[in-house]
C-alpha cells in the first residue's frame, strides 16, 4: 500500500473520518467492466484489479489468492483468484484472541452472550447467525462502535455485525479478525452487478481462517469477497484501513477467464 508523509497522513486521517462519518460506507461503489453471466453460480473467479497506485497491494485471506502481479508506468495490476482456499497461519494466533477498545471482552455482557455459545456443536455458525438476528435494526452510516454498544442497541450495518461477531469469537476463545474489502452485489441502490464496501469475519478454526458474513449467515458464494485489509478494531481508522478506503476509489476490476 501507499506511503504517506506525515503532512499527508494527517490529512488522510481527517478526510477518511470525515467522510466516514457523512455517509455510508456502502457509498463506495465499483462497476466492474466486465462479469461473466455465470459469476453467482462459481465457486472461483478470476479478477484483473489495476490501481494508478505503483504499491497497491493485497493480502492472501481465505478467499483470495494473488495469481500476479505486474507494475506499469501508470500504476500495478494484480489478478485475483477469489472462492474457498485453505489459508493457515505460519505464526501465533493468540494476537486474535486480545481485547481492543473496540471489543470490550471483559464486559459482563459480552462474557454472557458468548457463554450461551459454550456447548454449541458449531460456535462460529452458531455465533454468526445470533448476531445476524440479534441486529434487527439494518441500517448504514453508524460510525464503528464498540461491541457492548452494538449488542445492547441493536443497530447496524457490516461494520456492526463483523465488530460483534469478532468480539464474541473471540470471547469464545475462537481467534478472530475483521477484514475490509468489497463484495459483488447483483443489485445495489439501483445498480445491477456492482462491487460494494463490505467488512467480514475470518476465524481461524482447526488450524485455518474461514470466511464469516454475519450479514449473509447463509451460504454464499466466496468468490464474491474481494479483501483489501485488515481491520484491527483498535480505533475508528487504522492507517491500513484508509489506505483500503483511498484504494478503493481508485480501482477498476475487470473478470477474467
């Protein structure tokens, strides 16, 4: 991802939370110049992403892979496989399993949701699917709060769902982390087959990451995540997470056979 100066982060810093703030985060909208007709029925996709940004970048994740990379006089472009794809962790997960500002681990409530959780045969759909029914209000534009806040109010979007998922994952003793990225609607705010702002889960079980969209708890096709970060749910705008948000502006993505 890019560098910024320190003149030039401050001022990023204040424009992403500003804009954040204003509008919702499905604003960032991306038509793709190319979709194969059978797109929702794949397993895998293939996605040519250019950015004008010489360091653009993107990280492996369990639904997405880097297949090439290649750097031209006007930017970089990457092909992207995107679907089911086993990802383990070289190093210590223990990182996922902390507490932040953000996740409030240690409130009395957080602890006693994810207890009911304890002797689920399968917590990480257990879990996704409580938090996708507990969120009654689907609404968008809600800064990133804190996950007592979200279980207690009830309210709203990606962002909401995928803090309180992670909170109580990880609360549940499963490591768990909040990616950014975008993910492929066939129908959007009166647009048809266009990539929208998302935040998801990945939880690391049986020794790897797995994709969780407490948005979507049902089956959905993983080829439709495109991840541009990760979120470390420490403050409202960690510097890669503005950088994805700068980075998604400034993309075309094209399928490819």
């Amino acid at each position: 991802m890019k560098r910024f100066s320190i003149l030039s982060l401050f001022a990023l810093v204040f424009f992403s939370l500003a804009l954040y703030a204003s509008m919702p985060v499905s604003s960032f909208i991306i038509e793709p110049e190319k979709l194969h007709d059978e797109i929702y029925s794949q397993k895998e996709s293939r996605f040519r992403i250019k950015s004008s940004d010489k360091d653009f970048d993107l990280p492996r994740t369990s639904t997405q892979k880097i297949v090439s990379d290649s750097r031209a006089i006007r930017g970089r472009q990457l092909i992207v496989a995107t679907g089911d794809f086993s990802l383990q962790e070289d190093c210590s997960v223990s990182k996922y399993l902390k507490d932040t500002p953000y996740l409030n681990l240690n409130s009395r409530e957080i602890r006693e949701s994810a207890a009911k959780f304890s002797k689920s045969k399968d917590p990480v759909k257990d879990i996704s699917l409580f938090v996708y029914n507990h969120i009654s209000d689907k609404k968008e534009g809600i800064p990133i709060i804190p996950a007592l806040s979200i279980l207690k109010n009830r309210a709203g979007d990606c962002t909401e769902h995928s803090v309180l998922t992670v909170s109580l994952l990880r609360a549940s003793g499963i490591p768990a982390r909040a990616v950014v990225g975008i993910i492929l609607s066939e129908y959007f705010n009166g647009k048809r087959d266009v990539f929208v702002y998302h935040m998801w889960v990945e939880a690391y079980v049986n020794k790897k990451w797995i994709l969780v969209d407490s948005t979507r708890p049902m089956h959905l096709n993983h080829n439709r995540y495109i991840a541009f970060t990760f979120h470390n749910l420490k403050t409202e705008g960690p510097i890669d997470y503005l950088n994805a948000l700068s980075v998604i502006t400034n993309i075309k993505i094209r399928q490819v056979d």
